[in-house]
C-alpha cells in the first residue's frame, strides 16, 4: 500500500507533460483512471487443483463374489458417449446451447473498462461537430517532450481515420509560455500553413533546442520576434504572419482553446477528450499505441450510437 501513490505519481511522470502552475489556481481536475493491478486470487482457492486422472486408467471391469465362492466379471459403464447412451445425447443437448469461445468473446471497446482505461464524463459535454459526426480532441503543448513522442501515432492515425471522426488538437495556457505557442499553432493554422509546419514547429523545439518564446515569458514581443524568424525560413512574410498572428480569427482561436481547457479542466497532456464523453491519456490506456486504439474504438462506438 505505502509504494502505491510514489509508483502512480512516476507513471504520470513518465506519460506526461503537467500544468505547471501554483495549485491553488487550478480547478479540480478530472482525473484519468490509471491502470490497476489484477486482482487477487478469490479466498479459499488453492495454489494448484490436482488434474482429472485420464480415462485410460480408470477401471473397466469389476470383480463380484458369488455365495458359492465363485467369482463373475462385468464390464463398468462408461461415461463416455459412446459406451453410455443418455449421457451422449445429455452432452450434445449441453454442447449445442453452450455458445463458442471465440463467439463469446469480447470485441472493439468492450476490450477496455471503463474506470480503468478512460473514464466517463458526467456530465457529458457539449460538442461542435455536426450530426452524425464523432469528435475527438487532443489537448497538447508544443514544448511538451510526451506530446512530441506520441504525435507521429497521431499523424499516422489521422490518414486512417473514418470519415466520420472530426480531429481537432487544442494547445493548452497554463502561463503566458505555453500562451505564445498556442498563439503561433492557431495562427499556422488560420493561414492554412499548419499541415506544412506542425511537425517542423516540434522538431524546432526538441530537436533544435530552441523553445520558440523568449526567456521570459512575459516578453510577448520577444516571443513573436522568435517566432517570425522561425516562419521566414519556411518562406513565409513576416507581413503576413503578423497580420495573422493579431488577427481577430485567431484571438478566438485561442480564446476557444482556453475555454475548452477549462470546461474539461485539463491539468496534462497530452489526453484525449472523445465525443465529450471519455478522457483517456497514456497512462490510463498503457502504452501510447493502445491509447491510439482506445480513442479510435471510443469513436466506434460512438458512431454507432
């Protein structure tokens, strides 16, 4: 019990990126299920059964004494169908109601439990996709290192997607740092450049090492300079950029984002929100690829809803 909390705490470590902030600014969070451990055998099982002894070495044949001292011999019967008529026809009448293993097995998102692998929202949350449409979020940071592993997943995931999922990423503001990159994410995206430098504003800040906002965050004009210099390389105006960057779609851009981040009161990334009913993160669907497959089973099973 006293090693449960510390191993918790270095899942999410390990999983993801926190909100990065004074706790008592924050909402209580909704909190993903993690993984449990397999519960314990039930009380009064045994360590080991001792296996059925094989029908060979049963015996076939009795001995019965007669009064005279004389001995008679007579087959045993057997339980088996061949040698015992009612118990075959008890056996098939049991075989044929008895439904197959591969029937009865479980298939899409019965597979993952609810508390466990993603949990439930209640209430659920309003979405902006059309009728008959499934919506999927994924709340991230661009300077988040766990949101940079798992995106190529995301990308890969995007190209397979059925018609029917709407897939939008929402770029958290916890502070006036992760404000300047949400700023340039919804200004790429409003100029049409996101699909074209997505990846590469990732690759800038974990590969390149350089983390697209000043030293001090508050320094919004520094940050925005940093950021010019990035978009020019690519063959971008700064005119333009700027245009976009204080841009009145863009102000709602990022003003929509923060609200989603506090209605589902996201305090990490990256976490999925499904059809504004399920939360999943890594940590709660085990690996990044099960979270992949999670998500698109939620989706599933939406759609057929």
């Amino acid at each position: 019990m006293g090693l449960r909390y510390p191993v918790l705490l270095l899942a999410l470590v390990l999983t993801a990126c926190g909100r990065q902030e004074s706790t008592a600014d924050r909402a209580p969070p909704i909190a993903p299920a993690t993984a449990t451990a397999p519960s314990a055998a039930p009380p009064g099982a045994t360590a080991q059964q001792k296996p059925a002894e094989p029908a060979s070495d049963l015996p076939s044949k009795i001995t019965r004494m007669n009064e005279d001292g004389s001995e008679t011999v007579e087959d045993v019967p057997s339980d088996s169908g061949a040698h015992n008529p009612l118990l075959a026809a008890v056996a098939s009448t049991v075989a044929a109601a008895t439904p197959t293993a591969s029937a009865a097995s479980p298939a899409g998102p019965s597979l993952w439990q609810e508390g466990v692998n993603y949990t439930r929202l209640v209430p659920a949350q309003p979405t902006s996709v059309p009728r008959g449409q499934v919506e999927v979020l994924e709340f991230f940071w661009y300077a988040c290192s766990h949101c940079y592993a798992l995106d190529p997943l995301v990308e890969a995931w995007k190209k397979t997607k059925p018609a029917y999922v709407t897939f939008s990423r929402v770029h958290v503001q916890w502070n006036e740092g992760h404000r300047a990159l949400a700023r340039l994410y919804y200004t790429l995206d409003s100029m049409g450049k996101l699909d074209q430098l997505h990846g590469e504003v990732f690759k800038e800040i974990h590969v390149n090492g350089n983390p697209l906002t000043a030293a001090d965050p508050n320094n919004a004009a520094e940050s925005e300079r940093i950021q010019v210099a990035f978009v020019k390389k690519f063959g971008i105006s700064e005119a333009d950029f700027k245009n976009a960057y204080h841009s009145m779609a863009v102000d709602l851009a990022v003003q929509r984002a923060d609200e989603l981040v506090q209605r589902y009161r996201i305090d990490g990334v990256p976490r999925f929100i499904v059809n504004g009913k399920y939360i999943a993160d890594v940590a709660s669907a085990g690996s990044q690829e099960r979270l992949i497959s999670l998500v698109g089973d939620l989706a599933v099973q939406e759609h057929k809803h």
